[in-house]
C-alpha cells in the first residue's frame, strides 16, 4: 500500500511521463524529424527478421550506441555534485535516455505486434504497452518507507549506478532475445512480450531517476529536469521543468528550435 503521501506524486510522475512519451511520438512521425524512417513497418519488419546485420534493423544499430550514450551521461553525472551548476543538465540527459529506452521498446512491441503499417500506426498512438502508474507506485514504494517524502528517498547517485547496470543487462538481453526471435518469423508475439519486459526495466529506471533528482532538489519535484521530447541531435540546449507545471510540449518545440551545431 502506498504512503498517502505519495499519492499525489505517483500522479504528476505519471502524467508528465506519459506526456513527455506522447510527445516524442509525434514529434519523431514528422516528416522532417530524423527519426522518420523508424515509422516505415515494412523496412523495420524487414531489417528485424533479416538479422543484426541488416540495413534496416535500427533496433539492433541503434542500441550499443544508446547504452555506451546513458553510461557516459551517467558517468557525468556521476562526477559532479547536486550543488553543481552542470546537475541538472547532466541529470535530465540521464532521464532523458531512458524515456528515449521506454519509447523504443514501445515502438518494437508495435513492429511486433502489427499487421501493416496502418496498425503499426494506429497502435504506435497508444504511447506504451504498460502502466506508467502501477510501476511508478512501484518504485516509490521501494525507495520511499511509509510516511516519509520525496528528500527521504533511499537512493543517490552512487545508488542509480546499480539500477542503471541493471536496466542495462536486462535490456539489452531482451533486445537480443526479441532480434533472435524476429528471425525465426513464426512467433512475434513472444517479442512483444521482450519488449514489454525492456519498458518495465527502463520504465524504472526513469522513475528511480526522477526520485533521485528530486530527492537532491529537497523533495520537490518541481525542480526536476527534462530535455525536449525530440532526437538527442535536436534539442534547443535549454532545460525543462514540467513536473512544475504542465507544458505544451509541441509548442516548446516550435518555439525552441534545435541548436546550431559548430560550423553551422
């Protein structure tokens, strides 16, 4: 049972997730957005059953330089202290990889799962395949005892390196699993279920995330970090803050156009 306390919490958690989530679908199904090509079913479906190799597997291209991505930024993190004026950037690209993780491995259940590129689609608007809220309540319960508050969480920074290896191993053996099981052509069915394992274990580590960022922010989550709901390649370079209120994430995003890079 969860602490009273938390249960307001558990909802604004949930909600500026599921928001974030929403709007990286959107953004991402631009025609403009680099990640475009990822909507394409029939080359995804193709690239999955033809093995890591393939040209048009990005489940399996993208995802070492995913992780090798959330080790370093960790690893920034890491090296820093909450007082340092690079925490919050630092902490909301640790957040950020794994809503990216989350999104991804809802993408793959869809690939899975659909039977054209219309379902894939159409299923691809549900945003994930699990309970944002069951799995936060979840992980506020392990790192909260009852009755205490967010600034009382048990986990640190030195903590989320444990959960980050974790989330690690689990997904990408279920990345693994779900590519071997897209070969043999006869059971997408059982990678769906991989990939709905790979939500839950970047589903928590987001959360876990979150609560520490938080914790070091004297409880508030209002002073929780985001970056935009868009590519790593894409971002304007500033920093949100939608656990303090909501935000439009789409007009964010028209508004803050994608830093120019060096040369540009």
């Amino acid at each position: 049972m969860i602490s009273p306390n938390l249960r307001e919490p558990v909802d604004r958690i949930s909600s500026a997730v599921y928001d974030w989530l929403s709007a990286e679908v959107a953004s991402s199904s631009q025609p403009d957005d680099v990640n475009i090509v990822l909507d394409n079913y029939d080359n995804a479906r193709a690239g999955l059953e033809g093995g890591y190799e393939h040209k048009y597997n990005f489940t399996w291209n993208k995802h070492n330089g995913h992780m090798d991505r959330l080790t370093t930024d960790y690893n920034k993190l890491a090296s820093i202290t909450p007082e340092d004026e690079a925490f919050d950037s630092c902490a909301a690209k640790v957040i950020f990889d794994g809503l990216m993780e989350v999104s991804g491995g809802y993408r793959n259940q869809c690939y899975a799962e659909a039977k054209s590129q219309e379902d894939y689609l159409e299923r691809r608007q549900n945003v994930i395949g699990i309970s944002i809220a069951n799995t936060t309540k979840y992980c506020l319960n392990d790192l909260i005892h009852y009755g205490d508050d967010l600034s009382e969480a048990r986990i640190s920074v030195e903590g989320l390196k444990k959960k980050k290896d974790h989330a690690i191993e689990i997904g990408s053996t279920a990345i693994e699993n779900f590519v071997e099981i897209m070969m043999l052509k006869k059971d997408a069915q059982r990678g769906a279920h991989e990939m709905i394992r790979a939500q839950h274990i970047w589903l928590k580590l987001v959360v876990d995330s979150l609560v520490m960022a938080a914790k070091y922010k004297h409880g508030e989550l209002a002073a929780v970090p985001f970056l935009e709901p868009r590519s790593i390649g894409e971002q304007s370079g500033k920093i949100w803050y939608p656990l303090h209120e909501p935000l439009d994430w789409a007009a964010v995003m028209a508004a803050n156009p994608p830093a120019l890079k060096p040369g540009q």
